[in-house]
C-alpha cells in the first residue's frame, strides 16, 4: 500500500511499463535520480531545491517536465533530478508497492563509503515471499568497490538507527563515528549523540508511513541531547530493535507510541533544516 509520500499520483500509469524484477526496478531508479553530493556534478540554485521534493509524485513531475519521456528511457547525469539516499530508496520502494510488493525505507547508517566513519543512509526492504531483503537501490551491484552484495545485504554493512543508538548508549560505540559529516570544525557539528537520537525519530517515522525528508524536523527532535528525553529514546529503540526480531507486541507498542505521543508524531509541520535553504531555516506546514 502506498503512503501519501510514497504515492505516485497522477505518474502512476508511468510504473506499468517497468520491469518486474527488483534489479530492473533498481536500475531504473538510478536512471531517474542523482544524488545532490556523490553524483559528481555541483548543483546549485533551483537545481539543488530539487533534493526538496517531499512526495514521490514531485519527483515523477519534475523528471517528467525535464525529460518526458518513459521512465526507463535514458537520462544523462545532468538531467536527472537531484535528490539523496531517501528518495533513491522512496523511488524504489514506491514502484514495488505499484507492483503489488511489499516494501518499506529503513533509516540508519552505512560504513561503506568511508574508512572509519559510517555515514548517515537509507536503504529499502522488500519482502521476497520468504524473508525481508535489504537492498541499497542507490548503489550499482556491479560497482567494484562493495565487498557484498548491495542487492542482498548482510547484516553489518548497514545499521539501524536504533541499532547505533542503543551501541552508543551502552557506551560500546563513539558517537562521533556516526552522522553526515566528520568534521569537528563545521558550524553544527552533523555527528554524534544527537545525531543518532534524530535518526531514530527518522527510523520510527519512515516505519510508520511518514517517509520524510532527513531535514525535515519536528516535535521532541533537538540538535542537542541536553534535555533530550532519552529514555523515551531507550525505549523506542529497544522496541524497534526486538521488532526487527520478529516481536509483533514490541512492534504493535512502538507504532502505537508513535502515533499517540505529541513529541512523536509528525503532525505535518516542520521545522526544515535543506542543505539547498543557504542555512534560511524556515517552519513548514506541510500539504
């Protein structure tokens, strides 16, 4: 089933024509999207608002205004819309949802694009008919640089949210490790303890249907941890954590908390913190 995110709109009867198979699914998904920093082309200006596009039916729009053409029709880099690891995985989870498969986005932190430092990611599940499969859609499976397979990942490459959070409270993982930047220098420091915390706010809301952007914020999130409920952020994680595990109860009580807690529940008003605003962060009521 389709969320309002992931939802296609009027681009739907584009999908029909894809192929049925998840690496063509994927394939085309990297014809359509470039990412806004590893994509090797500097986008600025109206070019780089477009990492923005909240709902999958403004991605389909703004390819299909550029290009018009079916979507497993080749686009060169520059013409491809600009936009991160969240709508590659979005994308794609939106086109096996069309196909009658079901996906979700999972939201935490990838060690293999940097020695020592695991940058913040999302990737998708699809349920095969036997078991979730993770697959990195963003990634090529022929890329000589993945020591596994991005198509079927083992688990380690990628982590959840919940997962780090609970490492770095334990007191077993730096949390300086973890975020979208390392540099200690930079004027907010995107790493660390409440970086983490945020995630799993992300992890929590993308599993319950609100697959937002990763500068999108909103209720008990906070760029510090001074004040920070973080037993409430215990028990969300350990909760998630025992519902990757196959709990159903663990996994009944979390949506639930996510849904009745005000600190929680994304309620459609954000405070949004886009790489593309030139650090002009602006509330946001979301349609």
């Amino acid at each position: 089933m389709q969320t309002r995110f992931s939802d296609p709109g009027d681009h739907a009867g584009l999908y029909d024509a894809l192929p049925d198979d998840v690496a063509g699914i994927a394939a085309v998904v990297r014809n359509l999207l470039i990412h806004y920093r590893a994509g090797g082309i500097e986008f600025t200006g109206e070019r780089l608002a477009e990492i923005d596009n909240r709902w999958v039916s403004a991605i389909l729009a703004t390819d299909q205004k550029r290009n018009g053409t079916a979507l497993a029709v080749p686009r060169e880099p520059f013409d491809r819309v600009v936009g991160c690891c969240r709508d590659y995985t979005l994308l794609f989870v939106s086109i096996l949802r069309h196909k009658g498969i079901p996906a979700r986005s999972r939201v935490g932190f990838g060690n293999y694009f940097a020695e020592g430092f695991d940058h913040d990611h999302v990737v998708a599940e699809y349920w095969n008919g036997e078991r979730w499969v993770m697959i990195d859609a963003e990634m090529d499976p022929a890329d000589p640089r993945f020591t596994f397979d991005v198509a079927d990942m083992p688990a380690g490459p990628f982590r959840s949210a919940a997962e780090i959070w609970r490492g770095y409270r334990d007191g077993v993982l730096d949390g300086d490790l973890f975020g979208a930047d390392p540099n200690p220098d930079a004027p907010l420091k995107l790493h660390g303890g409440w970086f983490i915390r945020t995630y799993v706010h992300y992890q929590l809301a993308h599993l319950n249907g609100d697959e937002l952007l990763l500068w999108d914020n909103w209720g008990a999130m906070s760029d510090t941890l001074e004040g920070a409920d973080l037993d409430l952020t215990d028990r969300i994680a350990d909760l998630m954590l025992a519902s990757d595990n196959g709990d159903e109860t663990a996994t009944k009580e979390v949506n639930d908390l996510y849904r009745s807690d005000p600190g929680l529940t994304f309620a459609g008003r954000a405070f949004v913190t886009s790489p593309a605003s030139d650090g002009k962060f602006v509330w946001k009521d979301l349609a």
